[in-house]
C-alpha cells in the first residue's frame, strides 16, 4: 500500500439487498479482524479461497494486507457496523500492467454483492494506477468466484490448468462495462429504498400535542390518509395523539418500523438518528430545518453507520399514493392526488406548487420527495426508483444542485427513453445561483453546463414552473408528433396570428398546405374562410365543420400537429362549449397531438375530458402551447436518433501525455499555464493539429526560424511569451504580416523592449491563409467534470459569445449537435458560393480534445483560439493549456453521497 492510499476517506455503497457498507483501505489496526476473517471461515470456504484447508494461511493473509505500505500492492476491505465482511487486495509484482487479484467474503455474507462491489473498486484503483489486467486464480468448483468475473461486464478469458482455473480480465473501461456496474447499481438503489417509500411500519418522533407543530402535521396526514402500516408517535409526554399510540422512545416501540419521520428540534437531530439506527430503523426523513456541521456530519454517520437511507433534512416530506399503503408523510395543506407522475424537488414551495399543478391538472401523483438538503437520497435515485415501480410514467425534477452529474446523466439517458423527464432549469441567473447556494448550501453551477447536461440526457427542461406544467400536460395526455410542423385553425384571425406569433418564436414550422388539402378544407368550412395556414375559420364555423377540418388537418402527411385557437362568439352554432365538441366528441389521443388555446380560459393549463376517456390540453395563451408543442417535437427527436458512441480514435498515446502532465506538475506543484514546447507535445499525443511553428529566445534565432517558415506570400506572425500570459491580442503581444529579416528583427526588438523583465521567448509561425475562424476548449467544472465548448472565434469571441458547449467524453452525436448548434454554423457549410469546410477534420479536433479532457483530470482549461476551418484543413493557430492538482476521479463508481 502507498501513503495515498492510506489517505484516501472511506466511502460507503450498497449491497444487492440494499444494505450499507464501507470500503476502505487496510490499515495496521485491521490485522486481528482480517484474521478473524478467515478463522470464521468453514474449512470448505477455506479450502476455496487458499486451495487448502489451512488454518495457517489467515494469520499469513492478515499479515500481507496490513504490512507496511509498498508499491504495486493495494488491499480494500468491506466493513458493516464495525465489522470486516470482504477483502479483496491486488500485487502487480514485478509487472506493472498485471496484477494478480483475490477476494474473501465472510462466511453467511455470500450472494449479496460483497465481493463484486469489492472488485469494481479494486478495478477504478488499478485504472488510475496504470493497471490494464487482473489475473485471478481459482478451483474450477468454485462456481461463485467464477460467476463474479464473468458477470463484471469485462472482457474475461479462461484458462483451465487441472482443477484451477486461471481468468484474465482486461480492464478496460467500455460502454458494457458501465452498462453492468449501472444495472447493478439501479437494483442496489432500488432495494435500499424500499424502507423509505414502502414502508411496513412508521413512526413519527416529535409529534406534539398541541396543534401547530410540523411532527403533529405530518401525523395526522399518514393518519387521514389511511397509511395501511402499523403508525406510531414518539413522545415521552404523552400517550396517544391523535388516536396513534404514543410511545416515550424509539427502542420502546413495539415493532422495529422501517421509516422514523423526524421533527424534533436540530440539537437533538444526531442523538435521535443514534438511537434510529441502534433499534434496526432503515430510512430517515428529517424534516428539521437549521443544523449546523456538527449536527449535519453526526445525523450522516448515523445513517451511514446503521445503513440508513435518509431524505432531507429541511423538507417537506415524503408520499406514496399507491392504493395498497396510501403514504402520506408530508405537511403539505392537501393530500395529493394518487396518479402517474413522480415528483422529486428540493424546495418545498415548489414541491406544493407541483403537487397542487399535478392534482388540477388529473395526472395525480405516484410518489412525490421533498429532497430538501439533500444530505443522501438524490434525483438520480428517484429516477432509478420510478423506473422500476410499474406505477410511474412521467417524472417531474426541481434540483438545485448535483451532487454526481455524469452517474445522474448516465441515468437520465436510460430512463427518459422509457418515459419523459422534466424540470425546471433552477440557478440560470448569476442571482438565482446565489439564491440557491444560500438555499440548499450548494455549489453554485453554471448554464451552460447545466443546459448541456440536459440536452445530453433528453430532459426536457423548462423556465418556470408554469412552463413545466404546461409540458406535462401535452407530454402525458398527447403522442409525441413525429417533427415541428403544426397546422393552427382558428375562429377569429387575431387569435391565429398570436398562435402563428408563438409558433415561429418556439422554433415551430408553419407549412403551407397542398392543393389536395387546401380543397378539402373548402369543401368543409363556411363560405369566407382563409385557407392558409392558420386557418380561419371564421366566426361562423359550426361544431361539424370544425371537427371536419381537424380531421382532415390530422390526416395530412405534411403535419405534426394541430393547434386549435379559440375565442368565445355571440353566433349561437359557434359558442366556445359547441366548439370545444368539436374535439372532445373525438378521441383524445389521437395519430396526432392536438391541443387547444382559449383565449378567455381562467386557468392557464387544463386537461379536457374526450370521448375515449382520454383527455386533449387547453391552454389559455398560444406561447405556452407552442412551448409545449416544441418541448413534445424535441423530445421526439431525441428518441429518434440511437444512442451515440464514443469514437475509437487513433494516434492517441495517452501513457505518454500522462507522462508530461506528471513531469509538469512535479516541477509545478500548484499547476498554472504550459509553456509553448509543452503545450504542443501535449497537444501531439492527441493527434491534435497544430500550425508549424519555432521558438526563440534572441533576435537571431527569430530570424533564422523565420526563414524556415514563411508561409503565406512570405509572411510571417511573431507572439510574445512569459509565464501566465493570456490574452496576446489585449497585452499588444502579437506582431501580424512580417515580411523580411528586417521585419522580424524590428518586431523582435519591440516585444523585448515593451516586456522587458517578463518575456522569456517568442513563437514565430507562418502567416497563415484564409479561413473561418473557430473557438475549441474545455473547462473543468468542479462538479459537472469536462465541459467542451466550440463557436466562433477570433478577437470577437467573448463580445459575441456564440458557443455551444457538450459535457466530455463526446458522443458521435453530441459532437455533430456541438458543431450545428452554434449560430456562426452555417458560416461552416459554406454560404454565399463558398465551399464548406473540413468538417470531419473539424468533428475529429473536437473529439480529440474532448478525449484529451477525459483522460487528464489535471486539465483545468484549454483554450484553442483560433482555430482555423478551411476547405479541405482545421488547423489550431494558438493553444493555451492550463493544469491544476486534482486527483483522478471515477465518475460511476458506486459510491453514496
């Protein structure tokens, strides 16, 4: 073991039951309970794991794992209360690609995925030290061994040799691989929330006698809500309350319950979970508000100690409407409404908001959480949860902090294709960022990257609330349509420009109808009527013709949807309600969506009955429609196009780029900028291309690489370089359209001159030719990992700030959406007679920084601008790479908060 090893903190993850374990390093302190380990071990298991049935071999094994620290050897154990459970160690010996694994799982602890959750932290260990593969030898009996390695989802070979078996396990880090530990998680997750969202028995503490208290609430919600467990309250003061039996402590309860609500003052918090937790109680809501650190670290260990899950604290609460446990541990003023959406919010207000939107509306709720702090249980749990409870088919998500983006992506991705996720994009301003932090005491995020997370995953993320409800309206009671273009008819003209107005601004296709249609609609609608598109119907429009003329708009191959303005008339055939028939008579799902926009409407969503039991949304303003209309038209785009993949790229030497950020760091302990020479051997071990260029420390070395490398009509450009130079064009650094010896020596002079004391060199470069001038780069961000951005380029790019951005690695896909995103794109595919330019080259650059982003942690910022598209060649004029000190991070280890 290395001294870093030793330092690393414990983390906790759970079993195949749900249950809680710590994985952490041996220490020397481990040496008797790793010992007991194996003597507890029956003589078969013993004989499994040494190849013989030898008491010796634990005092031996104990010994190896806790020995003093030594390179290529690390050892992992499983804890759970205090108590070895698992140890699975690797020694690479004298390769240091190989090494060569064993595991050993308490005896009574097999089948609940020790072992594996042992192995796939051994294997997130050995990637980052440069281990490519395990070697593992067992008996050809031990069939558990055996089954652990064929099913990790890596590549794994066999190699019988008598009664042993040798397996070879590439370590690879593939799509398949992430896949198994995912699925493998999801079962976890699920498992371990069953206590807190299906609870046999619950128990409230700090119910209060008198009204007013939030304990009391809470209680006589699960009360009057019929919870189908067994309810008890917790109050040393009394014996019922609200004719729940009263009970003066948690370990006096008559039965063990599987979820404790807390709502007792924050000091008392940590004692309460303490005692939680020693009674066998597997969930917590904290519903207390105001704990300071020591109260907030004491209630996690609890948790974490006692493999308790825990929502909140600072919640609302917590429901699950399903008919057979009728859970309702909220002090929200109703009870929802039993239905199909899964509500998960951080902030109770718009916890409340959603819950009374989702109840007007008809959708109901299948189980709703108030994450509040969000201490443990996550939205990417709740995604897991709802993807598996057979109830849910809409989940709406209010977060305002991630605490693991690229695992909550990876989740997004798999459950959105199965049912739509929303949510409100919380945190978009500088100001509501700040508002959140001080809320939640989360770390703030940007935009940006919160955009690309979403746009990534396929959630469709709204602005408000309001716009939220607006879509799952639509999204819940309408099929998706199969692009963007939408036919609107109307009663009165003025009503269909504001929907014409509103589409177009959604981003919606307004077509014009074919002769076929156009005569169609004739034929069917009162004489005056305006056959365009919106169709005006006129005030005399009856019940029929307007029901004939959205059937036949259904029928079009030329639409996607139908989008039905109505005003109330004076013109008895043609009041609002004769109208509204029209559409309500019909099925309410149709081939096509359908929705309407009532200009006179008081509420601003509903979901009208229809005939068939269904129901057809009405809007009372066409921009919230249209906004739903073009949520509903990407989301089927989404599903459309297959998931991406991440492209093999060759000439990727990424041993040797890990080599110069190593040798840089070592030299620069704190990071900073690289200088030109590193830069660009950087930039080469990712087949990045790069302008020729020289260095030069005096005058005449300037001149002599000059000569080597006009370019252009004999051009050349001369930069300026010291340590944290940034910005050469603001600094006056940079001199352009060289030409001559004289020049050069002239411009060398001056930069000298000017930054005496700073510059330590100059880069020349050949002039080079004419082309679009493009930005590429990546930012670390702290909690969402690798961000790459791409727009336009040149002096212009911050003042016009035309980028798009893609969280890294980059799919085939995201790189073609990060390229066509951007305003300046059509500059890119060739305008005005211009041919386009290299756009592979382009996409494969992307890509290739993305990669580059990826692998190196260190990489804090890269920045290449500009880069230059042409016909034919993308090439990086100017690069600037930034390192700081951080430590390799496994995104999609298993792992709780």
């Amino acid at each position: 073991m290395t001294d870093d090893v030793l330092n690393r903190p414990p983390v906790h993850a759970l079993l195949a039951d749900g249950t809680t374990v710590c994985i952490r390093p041996v220490a020397p302190g481990d040496h008797d309970q790793l010992e007991g380990l194996y003597e507890e071990m029956s003589p078969e298991n013993l004989r499994l794991r040494f190849f013989a049935a030898s008491r010796r071999s634990a005092a031996l094994s104990a010994d190896r794992a806790c020995a003093p620290a030594r390179s290529g050897y690390r050892a992992l154990l499983a804890e759970a209360q205090g108590r070895v459970i698992g140890l699975a160690e690797y020694d690479t010996g004298d390769d240091k690609d190989t090494a060569e694994i064993s595991i050993a799982v308490a005896d009574g602890l097999h089948h609940r995925g020790v072992g594996t959750l042992l192995v796939e932290h051994l294997v997130s260990a050995a990637r980052a030290d440069g281990i490519t593969t395990f070697n593992a030898d067992a008996l050809s009996e031990n069939h558990e061994v055996l089954r652990l390695f064929a099913d990790l989802g890596l590549r794994t070979a066999r190699h019988f040799e008598g009664p042993e078996v040798r397996c070879t396990v590439a370590l690879d880090e593939d799509d398949a691989y992430l896949s198994a530990v995912e699925a493998r998680g999801s079962s976890a997750d699920v498992a371990s929330l069953q206590p807190l969202l299906q609870p046999k028995a619950v128990a409230v503490v700090g119910a209060g006698r008198k009204p007013g208290s939030v304990g009391r609430a809470i209680l006589h919600h699960l009360h009057t809500g019929g919870y189908a467990g067994r309810l008890f309250a917790v109050n040393p003061a009394a014996h019922s309350i609200l004719g729940v039996p009263c009970h003066p402590a948690v370990g006096s309860l008559p039965k063990t319950p599987d979820l404790a609500v807390l709502a007792v003052p924050a000091a008392a918090i940590p004692a309460t979970a303490e005692e939680c937790g020693k009674a066998g109680v597997r969930a917590l809501l904290v519903v207390t508000a105001g704990l300071d650190a020591d109260q907030a670290g004491t209630l996690l260990s609890a948790c974490r100690t006692y493999g308790m899950r825990l929502v909140g604290p600072n919640c609302l609460g917590i429901s699950n409407t399903d008919p057979d446990l009728s859970l309702d541990a909220t002090f929200a003023a109703d009870h929802p409404r039993p239905g199909t959406a899964g509500v998960a919010v951080q902030s109770g207000g718009v916890g409340i908001a959603l819950l009374d939107g989702m109840s007007r509306l008809g959708i109901g709720v299948s189980s709703f959480v108030s994450l509040g702090d969000k201490y443990d249980v996550s939205g990417n749990d709740m995604l897991q949860w709802w993807e598996s409870d057979g109830r849910t088919d809409l989940a709406l998500l209010h977060l305002e902090s991630f605490g693991n983006p690229r695992a909550f992506s990876r989740t997004a991705r798999r459950v959105t294709r199965r049912m739509p996720v929303l949510t409100v994009d919380a945190g978009r301003t500088d100001a509501g960022r700040r508002a959140a932090a001080s809320h939640t005491a989360a770390a703030a995020t940007h935009t940006m990257t919160r955009q690309a997370l979403f746009t990534q995953a396929g959630i469709t993320a709204t602005r408000s609330v309001g716009e939220l409800l607006e879509a799952a309206a639509l999204l819940h009671s309408q099929p998706l349509p199969e692009g963007s273009r939408v036919a609107i008819v109307t009663n009165a003209g003025g009503a269909g420009v504001l929907a014409a107005d509103a589409c177009a601004e959604a981003g919606l296709a307004l077509p014009p109808f074919t002769p076929a249609v156009t005569d169609g609609l004739l034929a069917v609608l009162p004489d005056g009527a305006s056959i365009g598109n919106p169709v005006d119907a006129t005030a005399a429009v009856t019940e029929e013709q307007l029901g004939d003329c959205v059937d036949r708009l259904m029928a079009s191959a030329g639409i996607d949807a139908v989008l039905v303005a109505l005003v109330p008339t004076a013109v008895a055939e043609a009041t609002g309600d004769n109208l509204m028939r029209a559409l309500t008579r019909a099925p309410g799902r149709r081939a096509r969506p359908v929705a309407v926009v009532r200009l006179g409407q008081a509420l601003p969503v509903e979901l009208l009955p229809a005939a068939d039991g269904g129901t057809i949304p009405s809007y009372a303003e066409p921009h919230a429609a249209a906004r739903a209309f073009a949520h509903a038209a990407r989301r089927a785009a989404w599903l459309a196009r297959p998931a991406g993949t991440v492209p093999e790229l060759p000439d990727v030497d990424t041993q040797r780029a890990h080599t110069i950020v190593d040798d840089h760091m070592r030299a620069h302990p704190d990071g900073g900028w690289l200088d030109p020479r590193t830069c660009a051997a950087l930039l080469s071990c990712y087949g990045i291309p790069q302008i020729p260029w020289a260095w030069a420390d005096t005058e005449e070395d300037a001149v002599l690489a000059a000569d080597r490398l006009r370019g252009f009509d004999g051009r050349v450009v001369m930069k300026a370089h010291w340590p944290g130079l940034v910005h050469k064009t603001q600094q006056h650094a940079v001199h352009l359209d060289l030409r001559g010896d004289s020049q050069v020596r002239s411009a060398f002079r001056d930069l000298e001159t000017r930054f005496a004391g700073l510059m330590t060199g100059v880069v020349v470069q050949p002039l080079a030719a004419r082309g679009t001038e493009l930005f590429a780069g990546v930012v670390q961000d702290e909690v969402f990992g690798p961000l790459v951005l791409f727009g336009l380029g040149g002096t212009a790019t911050e003042v016009l700030a035309d980028h798009a951005a893609r969280l890294a690695p980059l799919t085939d896909h995201d790189v073609h959406d990060l390229i066509t995103s951007p305003r300046c794109a059509s500059l890119l595919f060739g305008v005005h007679g211009s041919a386009p330019v290299d756009l592979e080259a382009l996409e494969h650059l992307l890509l290739r920084l993305s990669r580059m982003a990826a692998d190196l942690p260190q990489l804090a910022e890269a920045d290449f601008n500009p880069v230059l598209a042409a016909p034919g060649q993308v090439t990086v004029l100017d690069a600037r790479v930034r390192l700081l000190p951080r430590r390799p991070y496994d995104p999609y280890l298993r792992r709780l908060r």
